[in-house]
C-alpha cells in the first residue's frame, strides 16, 4: 500500500459551511446501484475506483462483478478503515492504495498499466487543487488539453475523469457523478466537445438535489464507453426521488455538446408529435410485447415455417405497408399444437437484432404466425396502431430505433430501451 503525496490546494468550487478540502461527499445506496446497473459491461476482469471513500460505488461494483478484481484509491487514510467493501469478504480479489490519484505517475503507483482496465467507477470529489504541471499532463494524455480557457478552471473532477481516461482499455466503460459544471456550463463546452467526439457517452441520467448529504448541488450520472466511436446521440434521463429513471430522450451531438441536463432539454420538445398527436412512449402505446422462441439453428427442424429476419421485406413506394406473407399464417389447429409464442393479426413484427434492424419491420395481417428469437411481435392498442407503425416506418422512427440499438458488432434492440422510444 502506498502513501499520500501530500500537497493539496484549497477548496475553491464550494463555499457552503459544510464544504470539506477533500471533497468528501459518499455515494447514497440508491445511486450507487443505478449507476452499476447502467454500465453494460459483462465479466470484466477489472474494476478501479479512484476516490474510493466509504466504498459505496465499489461495493455496488464488487456485488455485481462477482470474479472482477478490484482496485480502489483514496488519499484519505482514514477511508480504507470505513471502506465497506472490507465486509463483504472481498479481500482476496481487493487492494487499496493510500495514494494522491492527480499523481502523473498513478498507474506505475497503483501496479496497473495505462490503458488496461475493464470498468472504472468515480464519485470525483468536486473541489480545484492549486494548479501543478502533472495536471497539464493528465489532461494531455486523456485527449482533454486544449479544451479549458483557463487552468483555473481545471476542477478536482475532470482531473479524475481524465486519469480515469488514461486507465480503461478502449471499448472500457467509465460509469461516474459529474458536477453541473462540466454538464451544463458554457466554460465547459470545448471539454464535451471533446468527450462527445472522442467517446461514446452512452447516457446522462440528472439525480434529484439533496441525494449527497450535506449538499443540494445538482449532480448527474454518465456512462462512456471510451473510444468506442463518436456519439452522435446522447440518451438523456432524470432521475426521481425514490430512484425511478423518466423516459429518455434523444439529444443529437451539436446540443450535447452546449449542455446535457434533461430539464433542459425536455421543455424543448415539442408537447405534441409532428403529427398533431400526444406524445408517447412505445410502451404506452402497447398492451404486451412477444419475443419469438424458435432460434435460427432449429428453423430449419420446425416442421412450419417461422418468420425470421430475411423474411422482411424491403422498403419501398409501391407497398405502404409491409405486410407478412399469407404462407407465414397457422390454422387454428396448428396454432393451438404450437409450442412457440406466436404474432398474432394485427401485431408489428421488428428485427431484435441486426445491422440494419431498423429497416425490418412487417404487421401481421395473417395469423397466428410463429417467430424466431430475433422478431419481437408489438402488441399495439387498437387505437395506437396505425400511428405506431406509420411512426416505426418513418425516418424518425428508423433513426430512434437505430440509435438506441446498443452492441459494436451486431447491434440488438432491448425491451426497455424500445418501450422508452417517443413518437
Ligand atoms: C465525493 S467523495 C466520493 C467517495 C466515494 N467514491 C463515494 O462515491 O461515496 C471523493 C473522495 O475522493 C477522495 N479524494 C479527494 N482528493 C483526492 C486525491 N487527490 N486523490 C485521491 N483521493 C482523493 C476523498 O477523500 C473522497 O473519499
């Protein structure tokens, strides 16, 4: 384990009564889950948390990542005594270093090689040490030089994002609380510029004031997925009292870059689609959606034919709607021996999974219908219908489902991220 460097500035960005010269504000349980819950990271090797404090967020980490190893620092040598983590019998797979994380050095510090891990996890402490030259270099490093007007403006926070940076592997998730100043502030938006261009931020989520005790200030949630491409839509959410997420929103590279709170954005959507409509979710407009059964390799064996993601047929002028052919349909007999959930008339066929998911899209006039593990079947209220799948259609609706089907290789749309869509 090792020691502090020691040498830190004073406390600037606070001027509260309660303000602390470490920035010490602990993670509430419930944001600590929902910030786990939304990376999207399967069996990382390893998981880092710079400014580990109490260990609330690496806690949350180590519960779900049962076989990740850990590594968590703070300056404070008072944190590792509180850190929670020591009592869920983690040591075996845990070290913790008693370390200045603004340290250029870190990694050779802390035993982990720049660029190596898996999924890193922060609660910055929001406070600006007096300036020191490794901070220039952090900054370099991480791809953020150039973006601040002035050094002074280089807060506590966006030098743990930028070593955070540095640490993860490409394609490495980084799950973290941000301050409203690099969220919304104009001074900040060359440091978003950056980020949204370099990285792709996969989502924002604004948390209620007074979820850190001691403080009211606004604080947000962001998950990147570092180098992974350019963003060009951020999925905006906020966050309520008792931990529920809103509906997202999509908000387009250029608006991102001038801000990324959801209130913000929100009050500029129109309250009525183009169409003259309500606005609603997908799930609103549904009564149940079916995810098909029948997986490709077993096609072939069904013994009846199975609707699957080469039977959409192609967009065109002539066919205003995509209709799924007659030959698909089951009689009542079949239906009732078929041991596979089945599209029913009147239902929406979507691809699940594919490059180009979003153009496949079919309504089942003739049915019941089987269908493969790649087709949800949306089950429309009557009086939604025609919108929906006129919206679905559209390139709005093309471009919705498009952005919010997740994976780098083959994309695959999820249920909540669907029933999330407005039209
Ligand atoms: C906002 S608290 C977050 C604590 C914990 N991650 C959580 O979410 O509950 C920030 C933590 O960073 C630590 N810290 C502040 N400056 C630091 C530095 N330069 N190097 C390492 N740790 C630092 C503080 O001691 C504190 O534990």
């Amino acid at each position: 384990m090792t020691t502090s460097a020691g040498a830190f500035g004073e406390d600037l960005t606070r001027a509260s009564q309660t303000s602390d010269s470490w920035g010490r504000y602990y993670t509430s349980p419930i944001v600590s889950r929902s910030l786990i819950d939304s990376i999207e990271a399967s069996k990382p090797k390893l998981v880092l948390e710079l400014g580990s404090g109490s260990g609330s967020l690496c806690t949350a980490a180590a519960t779900r990542w049962q076989d990740a190893k850990l590594v968590t620092v703070d300056v404070d040598h008072q944190a590792f005594k509180r850190l929670s983590t020591r009592n869920v019998g983690l040591k075996h797979r845990h070290s913790h270093f008693v370390h200045d994380v603004l340290d250029e050095a870190l990694s050779d510090k802390i035993g982990l090689t720049l660029g190596t891990v898996d999924v890193a996890v922060c609660n910055p402490p929001y406070i600006r040490p007096r300036w020191r030259s490794d901070f220039g270099k952090i900054l370099e490093a991480a791809g953020l030089s150039g973006t601040l007007t002035s050094v002074h403006d280089a807060g506590a926070d966006l030098l743990f994002l930028a070593q955070n940076l540095r640490l993860l592997r490409q394609n490495g998730k980084l799950g973290l609380i941000l301050p409203d100043g690099l969220v919304t502030a104009e001074k900040f938006g060359r440091v978003r510029r950056a980020l949204l261009r370099q990285h792709l931020i996969e989502q924002v989520v604004q948390l209620p004031r007074g979820v850190f005790k001691g403080t009211e200030a606004q604080t947000y949630l962001a998950v990147l997925s570092k180098a992974a491409g350019e963003t060009n839509q951020v999925v905006l959410r906020q966050m309520v009292q008792d931990g529920q997420l809103s509906a997202a929103i999509q908000v387009p590279q250029d608006a991102a870059e001038k801000r990324l709170d959801y209130t913000f954005h929100v009050r500029k959507l129109p309250q009525a689609a183009s169409d003259g409509h309500r606005r609603m979710t997908v799930r609103e407009a549904l009564t149940d959606v079916v995810r098909g059964t029948v997986c490709s390799s077993a096609i072939a064996d069904a013994g009846r034919p199975v609707f699957h993601l080469g039977d959409f047929a192609h967009r065109s002028e002539e066919q205003a709607v995509r209709i799924v052919p007659k030959r698909f349909a089951l009689s009542d007999r079949a239906a009732r021996l078929a041991d596979a959930r089945l599209a029913l008339p009147g239902d929406i066929l979507l691809a699940r999974v594919g490059r180009d998911l979003e153009d496949r899209l079919a309504l089942v006039v003739y049915g019941p219908c089987v269908i493969s593990d790649c087709v949800f079947a949306l089950r429309a209220k009557d009086e939604h219908r025609e919108r929906l799948y006129r919206f679905l259609e559209s390139d709005p609706g093309r471009h919705a489902l498009a952005s919010t089907a997740h994976g780098v290789a083959a994309r695959f749309l999820s249920k909540t991220n669907l029933f999330e869509i407005q039209f």
